[in-house]
C-alpha cells in the first residue's frame, strides 16, 4: 500500500498542477528542482565545518564543484571516514544545494566526512562526462586525504538515483583500475539497468512522480542517440564481473520504476561473493529520501545509511 505521507505529496503535486519535468527544459527543470527542495526538505542542520572546492576535470579545463563537510561533533583536527556523495536528478537536474539537507543528515548522523560531488550534467556534457567526473573527484580525494583530515582505509561511494548509479559504477572503477580502496557502497534506489526491462518499469511508470517520459528524457538527456546502453558504466548491472566489491546497502522504494534493478543488483552482488544488504521501503515513491519535511519514512532511511556507515 502506498504511504500515506507519499500520497499526500502526490496529492498536492496533482491538484496544482505541477508541471513534470519532461515538460521543461534541462534548464528549466534544474531551477524547477531546487525551488521545490524547499516544501520537502528539512532545513540545513548545522555541522562543524562546510566548505566549497574545486577539482580539476581531466582534459576539459573546468573544474568540479565539490561541497566538504565535517559532522558537528566532530574535533577540528579528528581524523574522519569519508563518504563521496553523488546526488541525484536523471544525471540532468541537482546539484550541491539540492542536496545539501541530505549531506548535512548523513554527516552529523554518522559521524563521518562528507563531500558531494557536482558533476557535469547532461545535455551538454553527455556521458562519460559524469562518469569522468565522479572518479577524478574520488581519486582526488584520497590523494588529498592528509589535507582533509579523512582516514584513506575508511572512504565510501554513495548516492541516490542518478548518482546511485554513478556511486556503483566508481565502485566497479576503483576495483579494475587498483584505488582508490572502497570501504562501502550506499545505493539509494539506484539506476543499474538502461535497458529498462523490468516488470516494475512496466507497471509502475505513471502516477508516481517518476513516470515513463522523465525516464525517457533523463535517459535522452544523458546518453543521447548513440551510446551503448550495454555498456556496463552506464548499466554497471551488465559488467562483466561483480566479485570483490565494497559491501553494499542498497535503498529501494515500492512504487518507484527502478525498484526491481535495485533489487536485482543487490542480489547480484550478494551471488558474486560480496556482503549486500537490501534494505525496501514497500509504501515509497522514487526520490522519498531527500523529502524528510513531508514523507517521515524519509528520516528512518536517512537513519538506517548513517547507522551503516558509523558501524563500519
């Protein structure tokens, strides 16, 4: 049965009208993104230290916008486990403040460093451009652990949506390409499939604020016409090999599209050989956990990836 708290968010979504993103430009959609984090995100909690950096994207001459925080118990010269955090938004919306909230929770709750990763978006950086991205920041920042205070033997990967996808992918990286060292995986209802194949896919694709178009525009938005969705660093479920990867929690929601991937890649971890853990929200829409303010399950998830950290 569907939440009642996700219900009545989807209620106030129909009776005003509120426009679905594949209805906006990629621009539009961006600013539509992050004024709306307003009516369902708990407001910035306070932590020790946030500060804005730049990280140099290989071959571009850009660089990357990375947002470092430490918790608020933390000692100024404490030595901390880091969490890199990709955020969601169809690797076409978000960015550092949509999903500060959620940062400033999972640091404080679990106690560990986190710093969140603005990558580049599409249309007009196409993958591999946030694949690229995200592993140069990962590496930068276990080559810059001294500077960071951040102990290398305790670094994670970890993101929702969108950046689920990307935080499996770096972790798929990081093992094939010999570092950085990955402690754990936090999956939060992850995109591992652009096949999009799956029965929930099929019937879960209307009504519930992640429908069929936003996929199909994200996906268009992302990929565009001539990339291989096979390609296992965009479809991380297709490498060929899943064996001596990080331990997992892998997030899903019962009325989100991507629930069955999810499903799916946690127990395809777990056949491979690797600790995963499947943690489902049966009654959640797709993007609940940024939504604290209005759905309380929100809190609980956000609880349950920081215990898993802090344990760790």
């Amino acid at each position: 049965m569907l939440d009642k708290d996700a219900k009545a968010l989807l209620d106030v979504i129909a009776s005003r009208n509120i426009p679905s993103y594949h209805t906006l430009s990629p621009a539009e959609a961006r600013a539509f993104y992050k004024e709306r984090r307003f009516f369902t995100q708990p407001d910035p909690e306070p932590v020790a230290r946030v500060e804005n950096l730049s990280v140099p994207s290989p071959g571009t001459g850009a660089d990357i916008g990375v947002r470092w925080y430490r918790p608020q118990s933390s000692a100024p010269d404490a030595i901390l486990p880091a969490l890199v955090y990709y955020h969601g938004g169809g690797h076409t919306i978000g960015d550092l403040d949509t999903h500060d909230s959620l940062c400033r929770q999972l640091c404080n709750l679990s106690g560990w460093a986190v710093f969140s990763v603005d990558y580049r978006l599409g249309p007009e950086h196409r993958f591999p451009a946030a694949v690229d991205d995200s592993y140069a920041t990962l590496i930068w920042i276990a080559d810059h652990a001294e500077t960071f205070m951040i102990d290398t033997a305790k670094i994670a990967v970890g993101g929702d949506s969108a950046g689920g996808n990307l935080a499996t992918v770096m972790a798929l990286m990081a093992r094939d390409r010999k570092g950085p060292s990955l402690a754990y995986q936090l999956l939060i209802y992850p995109v591992t499939d652009f096949r999009f194949q799956t029965t929930s896919h099929q019937t879960l694709g209307e009504n519930y604020l992640l429908t069929r178009e936003v996929i199909d525009y994200f996906t268009d938005c992302y990929l565009g016409p001539d990339a291989d969705r096979l390609d296992w660093r965009i479809s991380p479920s297709l490498a060929a090999d899943h064996a001596n990867l990080p331990p997992a929690l892998v997030i899903t929601a019962g009325y989100d599209p991507l629930c069955d991937e999810g499903r799916a890649y946690a127990e395809l971890l777990q056949k491979a050989g690797n600790h995963a853990e499947l943690l489902d929200y049966p009654g959640q829409i797709h993007g609940f956990i940024t939504m604290g303010r209005v759905i309380g399950a929100a809190n609980d998830a956000v609880a349950q990836c920081a215990a898993r950290l802090k344990s760790l």
